[in-house]
C-alpha cells in the first residue's frame, strides 16, 4: 500500500501538476512510477519509506529510485537498474 505522507505543489507543466512528495510503502516493490497519479507527477526529490525495512528511496529527474545508503538503482517495475 501507497500512503502520501505529505505533498507540496511546485508547478504546472503541460497541464500536469508536479508535486514533491514524501510516501510511504509497505516494500521497495511498491515504489511508483513518476506518473502514477492522474493528473500529477512526481518530482525529481520525492522521497519514499519502506516501512518494511526502514530504508528510503529518492527519485531522480528521470524517474529512476535509488537506495539512500548508496547502493544504486531499485528495479520498480522494471524501468531501472537492479541493486
């Protein structure tokens, strides 16, 4: 499960809202994709707990997660590295 922990506005962008998020998941195979909101995006800085093993996740410009202890890229559905 997905929860949106917190959520500010930053701009608008071809009719889309782009919002920097704080989420929290239940596993690291629930990270979403940058556009899973209709409507709204992701922005590069969106920051993601896995309650399951209290790591954190942060989301690039090009959509790619990556591990905060500085191990890389997280697979989410299969759109980046594997760690």
């Amino acid at each position: 499960m997905i929860t949106i922990r917190n959520s500010t506005f930053l701009y608008f962008a071809n009719n889309v809202c782009v919002d920097l998020v704080e989420l929290e998941v239940d596993s690291v195979s629930e990270l979403p994709s940058a556009d899973f909101m209709a409507g709204h995006k992701l922005s590069q800085g969106t920051l993601a707990h896995d309650i399951s093993t209290g790591a954190f996740y942060a989301l690039d410009s090009t959509g790619t997660w990556y591990a905060q202890d500085g191990s890389g890229a997280v697979e989410v559905n299969g759109n980046a590295e594997s760690v």
